[in-house]
C-alpha cells in the first residue's frame, strides 16, 4: 500500500471517529436534559402528593374550605411548609375540578388557553414548565360503607345559591313546609364517582353512590351533582420555574462542548502528526534516492575528472607535434597554417579540460581574516593585459572591509566574475568593483559592468555548467563561482544595473571583528 493511499484511509479513520466523538455528546447532553425534565417532573409529583397527603389530613366529611386549601397553597408556593420543595422552583399551585376550572390558587396566575397543558399533563415554556398531576385523595368511607368525593366549600366571602354566607348549606327545618328527607342510598355503577374525585374501587362486592354529608342532604340531587361537578377536587397544577433545568442544561452543553473541542484538537493534532510523518518518510525515501544518485554522480565525476586528465596528455602531445611541424623550415605555407590551427584548438581543448577538473575539485573551505580591498587589487592586476586590450575604465569603490573567507577561492570567485564582465563589455566600457557593509556583522561584494546585461529569464540559469552567453565562454565560470560562494555558505546573484549591464552580488559576507 502506497504512502497517499494510507492517508487517505488514516485521515477517513480520523474523521469517522471525530464523527463518533460529536454524536456521543450530542446523544450525552439530551439524556443530560431528558433527566433533568424528569427530575422536575417527579419534583412536580412530590408537590402533588404533599398536597394530597395535606388535603387527606384536613378534610371531615368529604368537604374542605377554601380558605384552609387557599393558605395550604400560599405556604407550599413560598417555602415555609415543606423544606424540601424549593421556594426559587416553584412558581404558582393550583387545584381543578373535573372540567379544569380553578377551585384554589396560589402564586402567579396560570394560563390555560394553551390546550397542550390538560390534554398532554405538562406543557414546557421558555422560562416555566407546568404539570398537571391527579390528587391522590385515597378512598374516604362513612359508617355506612360508601365513598365520599371532597368537596371544596366556596370561600366565606362568595355567595352561592343553597349557601350559607359562612360556607354551610341553608337546611329546612324538619317539619317546616320545605322539609324533605334526604333521598334514600341507592346503587349505581356508574363512574361519576371517579370524575367527581373519589374511586369506583372498593372491597365490597356493590358499589354506592357516595353519601352525602349531613348538611347537604337536603340538597337535591341535580344540585348535588352540580354541586360535586363545581367544587370536587380533580387535579393540582404545578408551575415551576425552569431555572435549574437551564442552569444544569447550559453547564453540560459547555462540558459536552469542551470535550468535543479537546477531540478536535485531538483528531486535528494526529493529522498534522501523520502528515509530518508521511513527509518526513517521504523526504527520508527522497534523501536515500538523491544520496544513492549523489553517490553515483560522485562516482561519475571522479571518472570524468580522471578521463580528462589522461585526455590532456595525449593531447598536449598533438598540440607539440603540430609546433614541430610548423617550425620546419622546408614544411609548406598551407602545412605550416593548419598546424597553427591544431595547435588553437588543443588550446582551447585544454582550457575547457582545465576548467572541468577545476569544478569536478571538491572544496574545502579554511577562513581566515582577509583583507577585501588587497584580494581585489591583486585580481584587478592579473587582468590588467585584458582590460588594457579593450580600453575599459575600471573602479574599485566601496568600504575597507575585513572578511572571513578562503583567500585561494576568493581569488579565483573574484577572478571569473571580472573576466566574465571583461568579456561582456566591448570597447570604451565601465566596470566597478564595490564592497558594501549593510551592517556591524555582514557585507556585500558587487561586480558591475555597462555591456548587454542578462535577460530576466535567464538570471537563474547562467550558474548551471555548460551555460553561456559568451561566444567564446566555456559555461563553467559562473557555476564555479556558485560552487565556491555556496561552500562559504554566502549568496550570488544576477541583478539588473540600470540603464544597461548587469551586477553580480555575492551577499553575507561576514565582517571580521577581530
């Protein structure tokens, strides 16, 4: 399997398992909330058979007071009943009869036009949630065997048809013209008892109607059953406040967050781990290749180098054989002239030979303190004969610098350059050598010259072997050039001297302060 196949499918693992990660927090943090809404929904519970307990403990004959559940109702909302309930939570109570009209209230008011609430038992806002729990009222029997629903007396202050002001029913006194005795027991199977508040659930094989108390049995039985319909407990509503349920959701949504942030850091880490590592083996595959090549090349040079040092003595042989034969005396004028041109050519064949075991030496670089100006003259005076020849005006300009270098390449570095300006230039030209400190550790040397100057195209080319714009270069100069400055750990370039020419910068030289 190759290297980028093997990303691929590491950088797939990666991401399926940072996928992983986001979807087990996310399924986390709703079980984090679904546990909250039950706990708030039990603490509802909790609330609800509190005020059943409260309610069972209080009622006497099937009826309680309006005021007693009122202030039941006020204590429980503000916390001074029950330790337990948490005052901060709990917002508003409230006690319905079977059609879901309040019998009591405490707290803020409640609004029910939202059908959810009745129909579905909660209904979650933004702020408050509410409940509806049942009022578990247990079965209450009278001394004849049947079950009594409780009933919720109007407050003293209303007014109700059948009512005394103070809450008791108005009975005829017996014998009177409106005496009637109350209306015998009788058996029904019906449910009304258990939507009026009660149970249908008794041990005794019949099931009664529920008795009524003594004083509403002279009551009729539509106004009874109104009477049960209107003021029997049903169910409690519960308001709370969702402040702990926000509070608990907000501190695990910020947990859940992290730890996705710590995986993604994770997962983004061992990419950038893996990535490194591919690079670093492929670069490690590279460096064997280039150093199996290196080697080969070295091999290769070494041959090269050793061929045309056993090519230059034959051929200086060649070369001496054509100066005999020109020296004859009796040798002909067109003997004599190509004996001259073999003589030319195996020059020039010499000094190509000279120039390629020059750049097949390895260099070894021995710094010492130089003086820059000094190297510069004595190369400006082993090219006087040429600079001479063509009339060229030449300028050594710059600082009095003392670098670190290899006094022997720096000779033959600045050699070639201005050989290479020599050429370059025609008749009447200019060149300038400068030395230029940029500052207290490094300098530049530069080599200007006014001829054609090198297109931009070709700037990065001409330090390549064999590479030449001069008709009678050899295209090794320059690559020498490179060799040395880069054995020195400097820099050359070819830059554009405006309006015509070219500059040869060598850059980073160190400044000696010694």
């Amino acid at each position: 399997m190759d290297l980028a196949r093997r990303s691929v499918l590491v950088y797939a693992f990666l991401a399926a398992v940072l996928a992983l990660v986001f979807a087990w927090q996310g399924e986390e943090h709703w079980r984090v909330r679904a546990a909250a809404k039950a706990d708030l929904n039990n603490r509802s519970k909790d609330i609800a058979n509190t005020v059943s307990a409260s309610i069972r403990a209080m009622r006497a004959w099937g009826t309680v007071r309006q005021e007693r559940l009122e202030m039941l109702l006020d204590e429980l909302v503000n916390g001074r009943t029950n330790e337990v309930i948490k005052s901060s939570e709990l917002n508003s109570l409230a006690l319905l009869n079977a059609a879901g009209d309040e019998l009591a209230r405490a707290g803020r008011p409640i609004d029910y036009s939202q059908t959810d609430i009745l129909q579905h038992g909660e209904r979650w806002g933004q702020r408050t949630v509410t409940f509806v729990n049942p009022v578990d009222l247990g079965a209450t029997l009278n001394s004849e065997g049947a079950t009594n629903p409780t009933v919720v007396l109007p407050a003293r202050h209303e007014s109700t048809n059948g009512f005394r002001e103070g809450g008791r029913p108005l009975l005829p006194r017996e014998g009177g013209p409106d005496h009637r005795p109350p209306p015998p027991d009788e058996f029904n199977n019906s449910n009304n008892l258990l939507e009026a508040g009660g149970t249908n659930s008794f041990p005794s094989p019949r099931q009664f109607r529920p008795r009524r108390p003594p004083w509403l049995r002279g009551m009729g039985d539509e106004e009874y059953q109104t009477l049960l319909q209107t003021r029997a407990l049903h169910g409690l509503v519960v308001a709370m406040s969702t402040e702990s349920f926000q509070a608990a959701s907000t501190r695990d949504l910020w947990l859940r967050a992290i730890i996705v942030f710590l995986a993604t850091v994770s997962v983004a880490g061992s990419g950038l781990a893996w990535r490194n590592l591919a690079k670093t083996s492929d670069l490690q595959l590279r460096l064997v290749r280039a150093s199996e090549l290196n080697t080969h090349l070295r091999e290769m040079n070494v041959a090269a180098a050793g061929l045309a040092h056993e090519t230059r003595n034959p051929l200086n042989i060649i070369r001496g054989l054509a100066q005999m034969i020109s020296k004859q005396p009796d040798c002909a004028p067109e003997v004599r002239q190509k004996s001259r041109e073999i003589v030319d050519e195996a020059d020039k064949v010499a000094a190509q030979l000279n120039e390629f075991i020059n750049y097949s030496r390895p260099r070894e670089v021995r710094r010492t303190n130089l003086a820059l100006g000094t190297v510069v003259n004595e190369v400006v005076r082993a090219l006087t004969y040429d600079i001479e020849e063509k009339k060229i005006r030449l300028q050594v300009l710059g600082e009095v610098l003392t670098i670190e270098a290899d006094e022997q390449l720096l000779r033959q570095a600045l050699f070639n350059l201005l050989l290479n300006a020599v050429q370059a230039v025609d008749g009447d030209g200019e060149i300038q050598v400068a030395a230029v400190r940029r500052n207290a550790t490094e300098a530049w040397l530069e080599v200007r010259d006014n001829g054609p100057g090198v297109p931009a195209d070709r700037r990065s080319e001409i330090f390549k072997p064999y590479f030449t714009t001069q008709k009678t270069g050899t295209g090794l100069g320059l690559a020498v050039v490179q060799q040395i400055v880069l054995a020195h750990g400097w820099e050359v370039e070819c830059l554009p001297n405006a309006p015509k020419g070219a500059i040869f910068r060598i850059s980073h030289l160190k400044v000696s302060t010694a």
